[in-house]
C-alpha cells in the first residue's frame, strides 16, 4: 500500500500542530489524523473516538511498525512542508499563495 497524497491542514495550537487526510492508492482516504509536538518531537496520532468511559479509541491503525514509521514519516515530511511554504507565503505581498485556500 503506497500513499498517493497527504493534505495537510495546519492548527495554530501549542501541542496539536495538524490534522492530516491521507490518501492509499488512490482508493482510499483516512482523514483526521494529528500531528502533535509531544515531549520528544512530533508524532502522527490517529484518527479516534471517545468511548462512554472517557478514554479514546483509535478507528484506524498500521498494523506493524514498519508501516507505522513509513507513514509517520511521510506525513511529518508533508507538515514540514507546508510550514515551509506557508513561510514563503508570509512574504509574498499578492494573492500567489491562496491558490489552496
């Protein structure tokens, strides 16, 4: 299974950094994944609910720590990323950088 796009949706608060759509062989999308600044750096937390307890429960999840890192990777390099052009969009004086907005 090979990612065919991430969007990545930034989030101006101090842990919760972005929320990312994932697209697996243009077939099919996971959306509401998280990048959070934790302690040690960022990390990809997956999409959950609440359960009646209180706790959370993930919805979907990699099966091995091969794929996790492959698409923990992927998606921290893709947030990276659109800091990086947001960046560049904060000195640009016209309207080139709302071609996604």
């Amino acid at each position: 299974m090979k990612i065919t796009e991430i969007r990545i949706h930034l989030r101006g608060e101090e842990r919760l950094k972005a929320f990312a759509s994932v697209t697996f062989d243009n077939s099919f999308v996971v959306r509401n994944m998280k990048v959070v600044d934790g302690g040690k750096g960022l990390f990809l937390c997956m999409p959950s609910r609440k359960l009646p307890d209180g706790t959370h429960k993930d919805m979907v999840h990699p099966i091995n720590q091969e794929f996790r890192e492959y698409l923990e990777t992927n998606v921290i390099q893709a947030y990276k990323d659109e800091i990086a052009k947001n960046a560049d969009c904060a000195i640009v004086t016209d309207n080139e950088c709302d071609e996604d907005a």
